[in-house]
C-alpha cells in the first residue's frame, strides 16, 4: 500500500496546493518508519468519513460533500487521511441528476485539489448537469486546483465569507536522492529496456532532456485547465490566466472581484436560496398546466352560440351531456 501511495505522490501530474502535498510526503515518511495507526483506529475513520461525505437530501436540494484531497480511487489509508475518490464522487452525483426528486444539486467544496486523474471527466459531468436542473457550488472553505476546476463547472458559484479559492496551476515532483544515497555509500542501477524508462527515478539525476519532456506534459494539463475553467465561467482562456491568482489562493472578496465565483454566501443560505426557488418554479409549472387545461376546454358562451343540427330526430339539452344537435366538442366540455 505504502509504495502505491509514493507513486500516486511522485512522478505524475497534481493539481494540488503544493502546501498540502508536502504535508501527504511527511505522512508518508512517518508510514515508512513505522508511525502508524492500527487497523481498527483506521478502520473506524474511514467510516466515518465515509458518512460525513454522504450526499443528504432535504426539500428536494441535494448536498454533495466535497471534501479532502481528490484521487479518482482511494484507499483505506488515502480515506483515513480524508482523502476523497472521484469515481465515487462522480457516481453519486449521477445518481442525484437521475433522482426526479431532486430540484438541485449544491456541491459542498472543502478541498486542496489533488491528483488530476479524473477531474476534467468529472467536471464536464457537472457542466452537462447544468441543463437538467440548478447546480451550485460553494466554497466552504477552500476551493483549489482540481477542486476549483470540478467548483468552475457549477452553473454559479458562492463562497462562505472565510473562505479561499484558486491555485490554479498543474505541477509534478521528483526528488533526485542520488546524492544522499551516495553518502550513504548505496549505488543503484536500473536495467531497463529504454533509458525513458527510468528517467524519474528518485534514485537517478534528472536529465534536462527528461525534464523538459515531463515540463511540457504540466504545460499541457495547464492548459486544459485554463481553457475549461474559461467555458465553464464564460471568459475568455487569458482572463483566466490574469485574473484568477496566477497559482495564488484568492480570499473571498477577491475571488469575487475577479469572477472566480459570483457571490458571498454561506451554505445555509444557498440552501434555503434554492429551496425558494424549487418552490418559485413548481408553482409557476402548476399556473402552466392550469392555464393549458383551460385553453383547452370550449367557453361556456361558445357552446351557447353553437349552430343546431338540421338532422331531424329528439334532441335533448346539451347541459345534461346526452344526444343533441350542437357540438360534440361542447358537450364534452359541459360534461368536463
């Protein structure tokens, strides 16, 4: 477990406060000496995150968590540290589109970001949501890096007055130990099919040639991530770049200022704003059915005024809805 967590840590592309990536490379140094916690204590944990980031659904307005560093899947320790997985975040939020019980999705962001496996999947998923029903986002705190890109997607965006959203940006680390090792008198050799291969390893220099090659992979993802967030917000890919940090978490009104997110609002009040609204379109869809029904039913005076029949036979009164000479269509609408 230990070394796919260093592989989901080194060497592949993060959208990710770098702050908190060191902070996962110090757990996973106290991993590697020993410093853990018993499966039960662990155990206990991921249950409970697991139910603090279930969706919860009141007055037709769903609440999605959010929450923690993002990884398309996540692991037992990943979820004890309070990391999220995207697979699953993205699975549930397609179940709430489907549920016709549900008026509109708020997306509860508390996030760093993290890797960026599965995040634009995620986030063209919310956007298309858009059309089906109302989708919020609300940065409550944080909302960076790969969670500002899944928060962008939202059809509009508030943030609690605390909170904090940006570091836009992608980047990658590799730590070149072939010193220390050195010193430590440790000589490693890879034998590999391709030099490519191996060119990350920690163990290893970093070539300028590797370096550029993996520069250009970052650059790339960058810019994926400019032009998504710019769709989504409806600006353009530069307004992005020099409006919304440049890789620097912007506070609340900043954030605002610079049309990162639309408005200050705490979660409570997002939620009892979309409520009111669910509220505001069922009426006006009950006034719409009422108003078709009645288009549909002949007045009362156009019955009056329908020409008798000039067949001979009984007629009868069209108010008691039997054989007359007038219109069939008027004693349907007597009778309805």
């Amino acid at each position: 477990m230990r070394n796919q967590l260093i592989g989901r840590v080194y060497n592949v592309p993060h959208l990710l406060r770098p702050e908190k990536l060191e902070a996962i490379r110090a757990v996973l140094t106290d991993h590697a000496f020993g410093l853990r916690a018993d499966a039960a204590t662990i155990a206990a944990v991921v249950a409970d995150n697991r139910q603090r980031q279930s969706p919860a659904v009141a007055d037709s307005v769903a609440v999605l968590p959010i929450y923690g560093t993002l990884a398309k899947r996540m692991d037992m320790m990943g979820e004890s540290s309070g990391g999220t997985s995207v697979d699953r975040l993205a699975a549930e939020f397609d179940r709430l589109v489907a549920d016709s019980s549900v008026g509109a999705i708020v997306l509860d962001i508390d996030s760093p970001g993290g890797e960026s496996f599965g995040i634009s999947e995620f986030a063209e998923k919310i956007y298309a949501a858009r059309a089906s029903k109302p989708i919020e986002a609300v940065v409550n705190a944080e909302m960076a890096s790969g969670a500002l890109w899944l928060g962008s997607a939202a059809g509009s965006i508030s943030i609690t007055p605390s909170g904090w959203a940006g570091s836009l940006g992608a980047y990658m680390v590799h730590t070149d130990a072939s010193e220390w090792l050195a010193a430590e008198g440790v000589k490693v050799t890879y034998l590999s099919s391709a030099p490519e291969k191996v060119e990350m390893a920690g163990e290893v220099p970093l070539s300028k040639e590797a370096a550029s090659y993996y520069q250009g992979m970052v650059d790339s993802l960058y810019r994926q991530f400019v032009g998504a967030v710019a769709k989504y917000r409806g600006l353009s890919s530069a307004a992005v770049v020099d409006r919304f940090g440049k890789g620097r978490m912007l506070m609340a009104q900043e954030a605002v200022a610079s049309g990162m997110v639309d408005r200050i609002a705490t979660l409570d009040d997002v939620i009892q704003r979309q409520v009111a609204g669910i509220r505001q379109r069922r009426g006006a869809t009950a006034k719409a059915r009422i108003a078709t029904a009645a288009r549909a039913v002949p007045p009362y005076s156009a019955c009056r005024s329908a020409p008798l029949s000039t067949a001979r036979g009984p007629t009868r009164s069209w108010r008691s809805g039997a054989a007359t000479g007038r219109s069939s269509s008027c004693s349907a609408a007597a009778r309805a």
